[in-house]
C-alpha cells in the first residue's frame, strides 16, 4: 500500500520524508496513549 502511495506521489525523497515522520510521529502518540 505505501509502495503504491510512494509510486503514484513520484519519487521525491522530501515527499516520502514527511510521509514517514507523520507516520512515526503518529505511532509514538498512540502508543504513549495507549500506555498512558
């Protein structure tokens, strides 16, 4: 699936960037929750 979002934004290295920080960014926040 992420490849598939990767391939239809095009190669941009800043795109895929930003894709992985909010995707980190969000998982850290559901998991300090969830602990919380």
């Amino acid at each position: 699936f992420l490849g598939l979002v990767y391939s239809f934004l095009g190669p941009d290295p800043f795109v895929a960037w930003m894709h992985f920080l909010i995707f980190f960014l969000g998982r850290m926040v559901h998991t300090i929750a969830y602990l919380g």
